[in-house]
C-alpha cells in the first residue's frame, strides 16, 4: 500500500510539474504548453479574475508553482532595490515579498529596467535573476537559500544598455546567460549552491536571448543563442553537443519542438540535431519568415512568427511555406491602435495564441482552424513589455504596475 501511494503521489507531482509554468515562455522555454488546458477564449472585465498593484518597474512574466504566482520587480531612483513577490493564484493575495540590495550594474536603457529577466523555478524553489547580475535563490515560503553577485566574480560582465536573459532550470543546473560586449559568458550554477558548474565564453556582443531546450535522445540539450548562431550544451557539465554556426538574432529566441529548433537567423531557420548529437542539419530557411522582437512559437505542425509590421504570420512547420497571415489589429479603427509588440506570443492546449503589445492591448488568436481570427481584444491602458504565462485554465500579464489574472 504505501509502495502504491508513493507511485501515486509522484504521478500527481509529475503531473503539477507539467502543468506549471516554471519560466519564460513555459516548457523548453519555447511558448507552448500543451498540459496548460481550460485557458479563456475572452480577456474582458467578465473574466478577469483579479489585478494586484505591483511596485517599481519590471519586465520578467510571471512564473506559476501550484496556487503560488511569483513575480520580480526592481525599485528607487536606480533601481538597486531588488524585489521577489509571491501572491495566491486563486485571490492574487500577497503571501510574501523579499528585497535585496543589487551588488552590480543597474544603468539600462529607459524602456527595459533591471528586473527585466523572467524568474525561474524547478517547483522547489524559485531563481531570480536581474540585470544587475544578483541571482537569488528562495524557497517557496520565501526563506533565502543561496545570493550570487555575479558582478563581483566577473566585474566587466555588463553593457549600458541592461540584460534581459532569463534563467531556465534544467535538470540540478541553473542556467544563466551573461553575454554583453565586455566579459562575456554563460553559466551553469549548482542550483543548490549557487556555485559554478561550468562557464563558457561567449561572443562579445549584446545578447538579450534566453536559452532554450531541445530533447534528443530523451536527454535535454541547453540551447545558447547568440549573434554567431546556437551552441548545444549539456546542462550537468556545459559540454559541447552540436553548434550551429548561421548567425541568430540578439532579441528573440529560437523555440524547440522535440529534436528541432526554429532560430531567427536569416529569417526563420529550421534544424534538427542528428540522434547521436554530432552536427545540425538544416531542413529550410525563409528569409519572409523574420521574427520582430516577439520569439517564434510552434504547435503542433506549424510555426508562427510575429513581424515588426505587428503581422502574424502562419507557416508549415516542415517546409516553411507560408498558410496565412492576418495583421494584428483591432476591430474599431477609433480604438487605441494595437502598434508595436515586445512580448511573444504562448499557447496552450485550446488552440488560442496569447499576446499583447506595447500600448497595452490584449488579444486572443483562435489559430485552431484554416485561419487565424482575433477573437477577443480588450485594453489594459498600461505600457505592456513583457510576455503571458498560462496555468490551470488562467492567463497571467503583467506590467510595471500590475500583475492580472483571466480565467478561473
């Protein structure tokens, strides 16, 4: 009996974990969740389900760990007051708040801000990361397990611009991407610890990427992008596993799906990784497909890609060929105009697209059909820079000053 209740309670974990929504852009760091079932066709006042005032600035979305919703913030004239908040997803009620000091660079461009990276988790405990380098490590109760100050160990390792990569756990590694023009690098932090597994060098230039996944062989692969293109690396040791040397984008990210990665270079770029991990091989570029700033996002047997001229832009997964495309606007001419999107667009199990743009408008893309069609709009009449995350029949948005819930 207890053998059986122990098989059962790690069943129910297993199945949390793949509900949750643990990182930027959720599974493999790529967008789309299909465990994420339930989530609203409408955002509109009949299904928000609540709002919370949120302090300073931030960019980072929002992680979900079971009825925990957690958000990082950064505050003051320099922004050197770090924040990590916790609320209950069912009432949006704060349960907790820590702050730190920044030990490294706060200066970033007035449109992004220090806590511009999305936080992490791996269900136990949550990471934060900022522009400022501060990794911070709490439990879900919000006791301080580990503080890394990466700038004290690496003290060129910042731009003027501000960094905004994400950390992604894989397996006991915590994955950090520090790349900039100056001392650039990637990191595998113990995420017990906080100390180095590895470092590799990376390309001196900007990068605002995040790292993704690809499975290969059930064994997940570390995807780094940069402006020379993707490296493949072992989460545990940062070994190199296959290293695909087209050039990328520095803004947005490639997105997986199984063995394949969708990379902006050159347009949109497909490859897989051969099963023993020697080398790419490349199936199709489209120099049309060319992500803006959004990342591309794959369901199922179609990519999508959101252009600088705010087009959605459907195509064949196998080959690139384009299905369709519709123009992200909204239904009356005389409301504020949809303009220009910096988040990217996720999904879930229903067959609806996520996204909202800078000026604040939210909309919803049944993209289920032989068409897209915009389903639903609504305003939040706030700066919206950062991208949505999906949980338990919920979508979650937040900006400088708010963090909302619809659904549920």
């Amino acid at each position: 009996m207890k053998i059986t209740h122990l098989i059962l309670c790690a069943l129910l974990l297993s199945i949390t974990a793949k509900a949750d929504w643990l990182n930027f852009r959720g599974p493999s760091a790529s967008g789309y969740n299909p465990d994420a079932t339930g989530t609203p066709s409408e955002l509109s006042d009949a299904t928000l389900a609540w709002k919370v005032s949120l302090p300073g600035r931030g960019l980072g979305s929002a992680i979900i760990v079971g009825d925990k919703v957690f958000v990082t913030a950064a505050s003051g004239p320099d922004q050197k007051q770090l924040h990590v908040l916790c609320f209950g997803a069912a009432d949006g009620s704060p349960i907790w708040e820590r702050r730190f000091w920044a030990t490294g660079r706060t200066m970033s461009h007035k449109k992004t801000c220090v806590a511009a990276p999305t936080p992490a988790s791996d269900g136990e405990r949550v990471y934060a990361f900022y522009s400022s380098n501060d990794v911070v490590c709490l439990d879900l109760k919000g006791n301080l397990m580990w503080l890394r100050g990466l700038t004290l160990d690496y003290p060129n390792a910042s731009n003027s611009l501000g960094m905004s990569s994400s950390p992604l756990v894989v397996g006991n590694t915590l994955v950090v991407q520090v790349e900039n023009d100056s001392e650039s690098f990637a990191a595998g932090l113990d995420k017990i610890s906080g100390i180095n597994k590895w470092k590799l060098d990376r390309p001196k230039a900007a990068n605002w990427t995040s790292p993704t996944t690809l499975n290969i062989n059930g064994e997940e692969i570390v995807a780094l992008q940069s402006s020379k293109g993707v490296l493949g690396v072992l989460p545990d040791t940062g070994s190199r596993i296959f290293n695909f040397e087209g050039g990328a984008a520095t803004i947005p990210s490639s997105a997986s799906a199984g063995d394949s990665l969708y990379i902006p270079s050159g347009g949109l770029t497909a490859i897989t990784v051969k099963t023993d991990g020697s080398e790419t091989v490349k199936h199709w570029n489209e120099s049309a497909q060319r992500p803006g700033t959004p990342s591309p996002l794959v369901i199922n047997d179609k990519v999508f890609i959101i252009n600088n001229a705010g087009v959605l832009n459907c195509a064949n997964r196998q080959t690139g060929e384009r299905l369709w495309r519709i123009r992200l606007e909204r239904s009356d001419k005389s409301a504020t105009p949809t303009g220009s999107f910096s988040g990217s667009p996720v999904a879930g199990a229903e067959g609806f697209i996520y996204l909202f743009s800078e000026a604040g408008v939210g909309l919803v893309v049944d993209v289920s059909g032989d068409e897209g069609e915009i389903v639903s709009e609504i305003e939040l009449g706030e700066t919206i820079l950062s991208t949505a995350s999906l949980d338990n029949g919920a979508v979650y948005i937040r900006s400088d000053r708010h963090l909302w819930k619809f659904g549920k």
